[in-house]
C-alpha cells in the first residue's frame, strides 16, 4: 500500500493541518512529501509533511503467528528509536538558521487490506530545494558564493555537534522566501562515532566523494567536498565536471571518482574556481581542514572577485507589459527607452580685477571690508555653529549606522493586490514600500539570485483613486503607508518624474488606463531584460487569466 494510498487517512495532520499535495519523494517509493495547510481567520498557514515508511510488511498482522507478532512488534520498537534518534539531531540543530526547521513529528501504524506496518509524519517549513531554482535559471556568482556562505555555516554547526550529512546535493539544499539556503534532509545522518566504516549509506553517487565510494574510513571532509561540487556545478552552467548536459552520466562520474583532474568551472571567477578545486580535491588531506577554513576562503574570493565590465546599453524592444498581458496577442508599438538628461557642468566664474578709481568699485570694496576683530568674531561664531550642527548630527549617524536592514519574503501566489495587502499584513508585514536605491538593490539581488524573473509581483504602492480638492491628483502613485488600499500614504510620489524611482519605469509608463481599466495598483516585473514597474489592475487575473502561476506579492518585514 502506498503512502500516497492512505495518507487522506491521517488527515487532519498533527490535529489542525490539512494535506493539499504531493510535492515529491523518494527511497523506492518509502518517503512522500506534502504541501500541509491550517487555515486561519481570513488566511492560510502553510508547511511541509515528510512521511517516511519505516517498517511494512506484507499480509495482515493479526494472521500471524504470536511468535512472529512479538518479533514485528519488538523490531518496530527499535525502528520508530533509531528514527526518533534522527529527529532528535534535528532538534539539536534548531537554533541554527541554516538548517531546516523540524517542527513536529508522531508515528501512525497503519492495517491495509494486504501490508501493514508504521509511518513516520514531519512537519516542517516549506521551501523551495536548490534543484528546482537551478532547473529555472543560472547563477551569477554572488548566488553561489551565498549558497557557500550558508551551507558551510551549516556544516561548521553540525560538525561541532559529530554530525556528518554525507548526502549534501542541490536536492537537500533549500532557500527560504529571504534568499538564504539551510540545509535539510538528515535521513542518512549519524553520529560521528558510529560513522569510522559507515559506507552503506553514500548518499547520491553523482556528488559523493572519493572515499564514500571506496568503502573507507572517512571524516567530515566528505561534506566538504559534496558542497564543492555543488558549487562547482552552479559555477559551470547546471554541469558538473566533465559534463556536456545537465544529466548526469555514468562514465562521468566513474572519471572524477577514479581522480581525473576536474577542469575549472566555466562560470567562475579565478578566485572562485581555486576555492571550489580545493574543496573538490580527490585527497581529503588537500582539501579545507574544516568548513571554517572553506568558509573564509569563499569570503576572500569573494572580495577579489572584479566587477563586470559596463556592456553598452541596448535599444529597449517593445513594451509588453500590462496592456500586453491584458490582451494576449496584442501588438504594442515599440517604444523609445527614456534617455537620460546629460549632466552639465559650469565651467568657473570668472574674477574680473576691477579698475582703480571707480566709484561703484570703491563703494562695493568698502561694503566687503572687514576689520581683524570682525573677522575673528565671525570665524569664531562659525566655529560654534558647525560645531552644534554636528553634535546633532550624531546621533543621527549613530542611528543610521546601527539600523538593522528589513527582511523580505516572495510569495507565489494567485491573487488580487488588495488580498496580497491583507495576507502580507496577516504575515506580520507589509507590502513592500521600496525607499531608497540600496533598498532596491537588496531586494533586485534576491529576486535574481532565486529566478523569480518570470513572477509579477504586487507592491505596496498605488493610484490614488479620487480627484477631490485639496488631494493628490487621480495621474499620481505613492507608496502606501502600511500596505492597505486607500488607507493612508507615505507622501512619496513615484511617478516619472521623482528622482531615482524614474528608473524603475519601463518606457510609455504609467499607463493609467487601457482599454477603459483603470490601472490602480503597480507591480515589480522582469521585462526586456530589467526589473521596473508597471500599473496594472487590482485584480490582474481578471483580465489576463493566462498568469495564473505567475502571480505573487512582496511582503516586508520591519526589523
């Protein structure tokens, strides 16, 4: 009987939550994973269920004889200790914020009409794993050092605990809604004093090291070298060594177990590529000692890492945006991208020497003129004033300089712009309300890093919808206060012309109005090979049914 066969049954899951879908397992068919909600008032809370089969037999229990009963009974006692063992790794790991988050587990035994046995429930949070984000786009190398940066952070917590993972691989390395990475799937783990010939469990061939392969005694440099080589591959185009495809062959990883030298990845800086052909290297002995050391090494490249060269900029194509996606199908003229206003410098006043003996020059000297006590007394009263706006200065500095920076979440989600307001504030947030051009970059930063350009996101910022004395006109958009519709505004105007937030729009918008829809609310989008804004309706999908998928909000959380 298959998990997928009685998992309805054990619903409702840990008393409230409900199962919505498969997501995906594995082990023959022994693990299933799920998307588990629990509803709330007016939203959803959602999470991950890991069932894991650890015992089935076939028949029925109760046929048996009382020998064999006692026999199943005691060995299904041993089984649910060893798993809760593993869970309680886990649950020595949980401060740790790179790796995922177990919840809550129980175990269900389980009659069909033919096999019985026990299942083994998780719960825990929802990600996405790295494999599905590398199936959808390629990394720049500030995701692959972040990815770096995160799982070592792991491994140096799960080392300090005689933690070995031994099966680190993109599908066990997930990325939260922030854009950090944790860690997950500790199925194969164990104690490091049980692990000197622990060769039965090597994890996935295609990223084990060496050693695993071998049968030998290894350490937790095996870990080391897995998370090398997954590095390697977000360094060479979704490839690992020797590879032409993304499918992994064979005779392509018997050349890197038997110690051919691996090129260096194709994508990588110098400085990248020496620190993942360390980690890679076929002697554990000329790999990092530790994963601090591999850590630091991947800070320092990432210092040397050169800036990319300015590529010229090329002629925007035409527009697709809401009015594109309103009408599918349509033709939208090409637009002019706006061009920038060249900066103009003045050149230096010129200083004229007036001529001697003229009246109006003799009167405008005498005006100038200062005595030495005057000038003393006027430098000293400046002295004081710079003196003072500095001291307020200060703390003001201070303030900025210790502001923590917010944290964001993506959402993928079917919706309108005014229910993205109302989960993202039942989240604990808000719409995002982008203030600065540092701000843009981090949250620009992420979207790319988790090739989320094919999503159109809702932000917190909107038309205002009446042209009534004393307000703002029905042609200008703001930034909401707090993420709600209509509620209250923060005062900055965004539309063309308001500075650096000019940059964000794509050419011929804001649009206001197509075809007699009134574009209210803005959305963050990828088009034409940039993020910019664009003026769309409250309710998107009403009027463009084939983004479904590719709906979502950003949610901003205040430090």
């Amino acid at each position: 009987m298959s998990i997928e066969s009685r998992i309805r049954s054990y619903e409702p899951v840990f008393r409230e939550w409900q199962v919505k879908e498969y997501l995906g397992g594995g082990s023959g068919g022994q693990t299933g994973v799920y998307r588990i909600v629990r509803p709330h008032s007016g939203w959803e809370e959602v999470g991950a269920l890991k069932v894991v089969t650890i015992v089935e037999a076939k028949g029925k229990l109760q046929d048996q004889s009382e020998a064999y009963q006692q026999d199943y009974l005691r060995h299904r006692q041993q089984l649910r200790a060893r798993a809760e063992q593993e869970v309680q790794l886990m649950y020595r790991l949980r401060d740790c914020p790179q790796v995922v988050n177990y919840q809550d587990y129980t175990f269900v035994n389980w009659q069909a009409d033919n096999s019985y046995g026990c299942d083994m429930l998780i719960r825990m949070e929802l990600l996405t794993s790295l494999e599905t984000v590398l199936m959808r786009q390629t990394f720049h190398e500030s995701g692959v050092l972040r990815v770096g940066r995160d799982l070592t952070e792991a491994l140096i917590r799960c080392h300090q605990e005689g933690i070995i993972h031994r099966d680190i691989k993109p599908a066990n390395i997930f990325v939260t809604d922030s854009g950090n990475y944790k860690l997950g799937d500790f199925g194969i783990a164990r104690i490091l004093d049980d692990t000197q010939f622990a060769y039965t469990s090597i994890g996935t061939r295609a990223y084990a090291s060496p050693e695993q392969t071998r049968q030998e005694t290894y350490d937790h440099r095996v870990d080391i070298y897995s998370l090398g080589l997954t590095l390697y591959e977000l360094s060479n185009g979704g490839k690992l060594p020797y590879a032409e495809s993304g499918y992994i062959r064979h005779d392509e990883v018997l050349r890197r177990l038997n110690g051919e030298p691996l090129p260096s990845p194709s994508q990588a800086s110098p400085a990248l590529a020496a620190v993942i052909l360390k980690a890679c290297a076929y002697s554990p002995d000329q790999r990092y000692p530790d994963a601090r050391a591999f850590q630091r090494a991947l800070e320092e490249a990432g210092q040397k890492r050169s800036q990319p060269k300015k590529e010229p900029q090329k002629q925007q194509a035409a527009d697709p945006y809401a009015t594109a996606y309103a009408q599918p199908g349509q033709q939208v003229p090409p637009r002019e991208p706006p061009k920038a206003e060249p900066v103009k410098t003045q050149p230096p006043p010129k200083v004229e020497t007036p001529k001697s003996g003229s009246p109006k020059t003799q009167k405008k000297t005498k005006r100038r003129r200062f005595s030495g006590g005057n000038k003393v007394l006027v430098g000293l009263v400046l002295l004081g004033v710079i003196g003072y706006l500095a001291s307020l200065s200060l703390p003001i500095m201070e303030k900025l300089e210790n502001r923590q920076p917010n944290t964001y979440s993506y959402q993928v989600m079917d919706c309108s712009w005014t229910s993205a307001s109302v989960y993202a504030q039942a989240m604990g947030g808000k719409l995002v309300s982008i203030d600065s051009k540092e701000e843009l970059d981090v949250i620009l930063d992420q979207l790319n890093d988790q090739g989320y350009q094919d999503v159109i996101f809702y932000v917190g910022a909107c038309r205002w919808p009446d042209a009534q004395d004393d307000y703002p006109g029905p042609t200008d958009y703001y930034w909401t206060a707090d993420g709600i519709y209509r509620d209250s505004w923060m005062g900055r105007k965004i539309n063309r012309d308001s500075g650096w937030l000019a940059d964000l729009w794509q050419p011929g918008e804001p649009s206001l109005e197509y075809n007699g829809n009134l574009e209210t609310c803005l959305t963050l989008e990828y088009i034409n090979g940039r993020w910019g804004l664009n003026d769309v309706r409250d309710d998107l999908l009403s009027q463009a049914a084939h983004l479904s998928g590719r709906v979502g909000y950003i949610v901003e959380y205040e430090e």
